[in-house]
C-alpha cells in the first residue's frame, strides 16, 4: 500500500502498490465535474474513492456516493474517506452498479461521473491481476450498464460525465443517446500537442436536445514526462 499527498497534502490518498491505481485520467475528471456539479454527484466505479475525494475537496457543498463492486477497492476508498476526515459528505457503497437505485441514494442525483471500464473482453490483452482486469475490461460491467445506470439515477437534465478511449468514441455517443442521455460536450484528450487524441471527456444531459459543442484538444504532456500548464493547474 502507498500513501500520496495531493493539493500539497490536503488530500492524502491510499492505494495498493502492485494493485489497481488511478491515473490522471480520474483527475481530468474530476476537475472538470467539480465545474459542472451542483448538489449530489454518483460516482460508478470509485476505485480507490479519489474522484469523490478531489470533488469534495474542490466544492464544499458536494455531497457525492461513490459505487464500487470490489470490495478491496470498496474498503480502501471507505479508508480514504475517514482518513481526509470527509464521512459527512461521501459515502461508499459496495455493491454492483447494476443493482442500485434511488431508494439506496435517498436524494435526488443531479451528476453521474464514469472512468469505466474501456476495453471489451475479447480485445487487448487481459492483465492477470483481477483487480486491474475488472477496472480495465468490461468484465463486470458493459458501457450500456453504466449508461443506463446514469439513465436510472439521474433527474431529466441531470448531467452524466465521462472519460472515454477516443477509439471508442462511436460506440460512446451512440450508447449515451441510445440511453437518453444526449451528448451536449466533447473535448479530445491528448498525451502529447502532436499526437492523436488518446481520450475524450464527453458529457450528457437526461432528456436534453440535440447539438454538441466540441472544445480545444486538453494536451496532458507538453513534453516528454512535463505536464502542460493546464494539466498542472488542476493539480493545485
């Protein structure tokens, strides 16, 4: 297990060494949810509960419910909670996101933010540790169970937040409209200013109209092992 200090060491984060650990993909995440969300946010698949933990840190006024079908993972994100003192405003739920509703909430949702699982069973290699297969492979959920999760959560135009391979980004689009959640923002992703975007952020609204904006490339590096001026501002 390590322990790492976040927002010069407001935040202290737990997570197994050989296990499954977040990226920075969890970060462009939550910042950009922490802009959009008003009230009450879901988290499926919390991990190690960092994305409910930045939120709360960024907005006081959140209350956020993290979801997470490992109970390793569960208990390590319930661990992180206590030790940032945060019980009062996030609560961890294991159990699988296919399973809940909104009597186990209690109170209306109006944000549901996603870093799922991107890789289909039959593509990629599967990693032989079963913690990071499950996070990385659609092993115990599918992208249309997230999608009609945030369907079954959200108020009509609740917002819905996710980060996505750009491969993927057909099947993305297609899924979110096909659950109701209509796509209403896109921003492509990129390592490097010139490679090929790697992902994209894309959000949704229950019950929304037609029409998208696409926004400038986020470049996370601006060289090799430099994070871009951006990437580092949401750091602090």
């Amino acid at each position: 297990m390590t322990r790492d200090s976040f927002f010069n060491g407001a935040l202290h984060i737990r997570q197994q060494r050989y296990g499954y650990r977040f990226s920075v993909d969890a970060i462009l995440l939550a910042f950009y949810a922490g802009l959009r969300a008003r009230h009450v946010v879901l988290d499926l698949g919390t991990g190690c509960g960092i994305i409910p933990l930045i939120l709360a840190y960024r907005n006081p006024k959140l209350r956020i419910y993290g979801i997470e079908i490992q109970k390793q993972l569960a208990d390590i994100a319930s661990g992180n909670v206590i030790e940032n003192s945060m019980q009062e405003r996030i609560r961890i739920l294991y159990t699988d996101m296919k399973e809940i509703t909104q009597k186990m909430i209690a109170e209306p949702i109006d944000t549901v933010v996603s870093n799922p699982p991107y890789r289909k069973i039959c593509s990629g290699r599967m990693n032989p540790e079963s913690q990071k297969a499950i996070a990385r492979h659609e092993i115990k959920a599918k992208l249309w169970d997230v999608t009609e999760t945030a369907k079954q959560m959200l108020a009509i135009s609740g917002r819905f937040i996710v980060i996505y391979p750009a491969e993927r980004a057909t099947d993305l689009l297609t899924q979110m409209r096909q659950s109701q959640l209509e796509p209403k923002f896109l921003r492509p992703i990129h390592s490097l200013p010139d490679t090929q975007a790697r992902l994209i952020l894309a959000e949704g609204i229950r019950g929304g109209q037609p029409g998208m904006k696409i926004a400038p490339p986020l470049v996370i590096y601006q060289k090799h092992g430099e994070y871009s001026s951006e990437i580092r501002e949401m750091f602090q």
